[in-house]
C-alpha cells in the first residue's frame, strides 16, 4: 500500500479486548493509556455479541446469525442476538467518541476477517462457512460491505482520526492447513487453495482504499509473505511465538515497509519485566536480521500478545502503559 507508507503508526496501541463490561470506563483508561493509538474496545465479558465473532456478525449486511448451543449461525432475518451486537457496538462507539473529543492522529478498529469469520460461523446444515465456497464468497462480500459503513460510522465520530482497519484472522493457519475441525470433530475441513485465501483477503483488505490494515494472528506461524501479498500494511502477532524460521520473512517484511505490531507484553496477569526487558527480544531479532537501528521505532508498533479479555482490569491498565514505556525505551535506546 505505497500510498499509506506515509502514514504513522503510534508507537504502543492494544489487540482490541479488554476486561470488563463498562464502554466509558474502558474507553477512558485505553484513550488516557495509549494516547497516540487508541482502539475502539471489545468487552466480551459481556456476552454473545459482544464477543469478536458476534460482534463482526452484527456488522454483516444481509446475512444474520444467531446463536445456538453449538456457536454462531446464520439465519434468515435479524434476531435478538443480532440486535444486541449492534446496541454494544454503538455503545463503545458512543463511548470512544466522547474519550476522542478533538484528537487527531491514528485510531484502530477491529473486525474479524473472512477466513475465521468462516470457521466459526454455522450454515443451518450446523458445519461452518468454510465447508461451502460459495458460502465463504457470500460471506466475504456481506463482510465488506458491512466494514465500509463501520468505517464511515467510526469517520464521523471521530472526525480528526486516522483509520487503521485490524483484520482478526487466528484461525488463518489452521484454515491454510485444513485443521479447522467439521461439526463432528471427527475429521477436518480440507485446506483452502493460498491463491483463493488471499484474493478474498485482499478483496476485503480493499475496503479500506483510504488507510492501512493491520491483520491479526496470535497463532504460530503467521503467513507474512501472503499477507503482505494481500495488501495488509502491517501485521500484528505474538512475538514470543516467532522462531528463527521466521527471519527471513520478516526481514522482507520490514525492508518492504511493512509494519510489525509486536505483542511482547503478556496478555493475562503476569509480573512485568521492566520495559526494556519487553523488547529486548525485538531488539535481537533487529540484530539478527541486520537491519539499521534507526527503522526500529519508525516498523514497530509495541502492543499486549493478544487481547486483554482475560486479565483483571488493573492489570489491563498496567500491561497497556507498560507497553508504552517498553516502546518508548525502543525509540531512545534502538540499539
């Protein structure tokens, strides 16, 4: 995305959950927390819904789900589900607009992508999308249909900020090696063609012609050179999970101006090292790759190895500025 290689990323932001049920309070500690790169929260203490996967169903358009004991279904019309994703997003949004009164500069919003939104949600046979091409297509299409006018939503709340679109793909791995389980459990979903994985990923990567998409994974083995392929601008992953496997991609990544959001902060209650202890490891692999000091700041981004559902609120506020210390002991001392 030559177009985007201008834009700035902040230097510490969050993956998208956080603990808790209350939209303002939240919205507080995330905008008083990681000023420069807010994020539009998900709470999915809440419920259905307001979990990642309910959340992106309700963004869809003309296709519903609903859920059943089994998960995430879709169905022919609106329900209550459906209806309650939204009235929760309108109150985080309600809530990020009030905390971003007069701020300018980067926001992120998240959405499930196409390919784990189509191993999690349930055609009414009760297999998943993934099982049906045609209804992976369908899926994929409502998705980005959906996205553009979250995106203008978001745009009009938030008028002075910059949109980073984050596609949150965990499932990709498993889907680009056919171990997403069927209904049954007793066999799998057969690999999806690369070449069909990443036109639809670039198709929804599209949506947002104006700004970066970051994609998502905190499962080994991220495929960076598809992604980047695909048009993502940066990719965010758990750090602890790369191995050295992984230099070489990742040092084309970087030298190609991809961002990297680097989750080196633990994402349920731990002890915290100090912060120059977190990225003493993306400081290695810099040396590894040989890449020049100065890029450091400028290609990383430092945020939680994944999202902060399930860490207490304390420790949520803690891990968030302790991110912002550990990025900003990157930019003073890079080597």
């Amino acid at each position: 995305m030559s177009e985007n290689s201008e834009f700035r990323f902040g230097s510490a932001t969050g993956v998208g959950s956080m603990p808790g049920g209350d939209a303002r309070e939240t919205a507080k500690t995330i905008t008083g927390s990681v000023e420069d790169f807010p994020f539009l929260a998900e709470l999915p203490a809440r419920g259905p819904g307001a979990d990642m996967i309910g959340r992106t169903a309700g963004m869809l358009v003309e296709l519903y789900a609903r859920v059943e004991p089994s998960g995430w279904r879709i169905g022919d019309r609106p329900g209550r589900d459906t209806k309650r994703a939204r009235s929760w997003l309108g109150e985080d949004l309600d809530a990020l607009e009030e905390f971003t009164q007069g701020y300018e500069g980067p926001v992120k919003v998240q959405a499930v992508g196409p390919w784990t939104l189509a191993a999690a949600l349930e055609l009414k046979n009760g297999e998943v999308a993934l099982s049906d091409p045609g209804a992976c297509r369908d899926l994929a299409g409502s998705l980005a249909e959906g996205l553009r006018s979250h995106l203008d939503e978001v745009r009009r709340r938030v008028p002075g900020g910059q949109l980073v679109l984050q596609l949150d793909e965990p499932s990709l791995t498993a889907v680009l090696r056919g171990q997403v389980k069927s209904a049954s459990g007793y066999r799998t979903h057969r690999a999806v063609d690369r070449q069909a994985v990443e036109a639809t990923l670039r198709d929804v990567v599209g949506v947002h012609g104006e700004g970066p998409v970051v994609v998502h994974s905190c499962a080994p083995d991220v495929p960076f050179a598809l992604l980047r392929r695909a048009g993502a601008a940066a990719v965010s992953f758990d750090f602890s999970l790369l191995t050295e496997r992984d230099d070489d991609v990742i040092g084309e990544a970087v030298e190609g101006g991809t961002k990297l959001l680097a989750g080196v902060v633990p994402g349920t209650d731990s002890a915290l090292s100090d912060p120059a202890g977190s990225v003493m490891g993306v400081r290695t692999l810099w040396r590894r790759l040989g890449l020049h000091p100065g890029l450091l700041a400028e290609a990383v981004t430092v945020t939680p190895s994944c999202g902060l559902a399930g860490a207490s609120p304390a420790y949520a506020r803690q891990a968030l500025a302790h991110c912002v210390r550990a990025a900003r002991s990157l930019t003073d001392n890079p080597e």
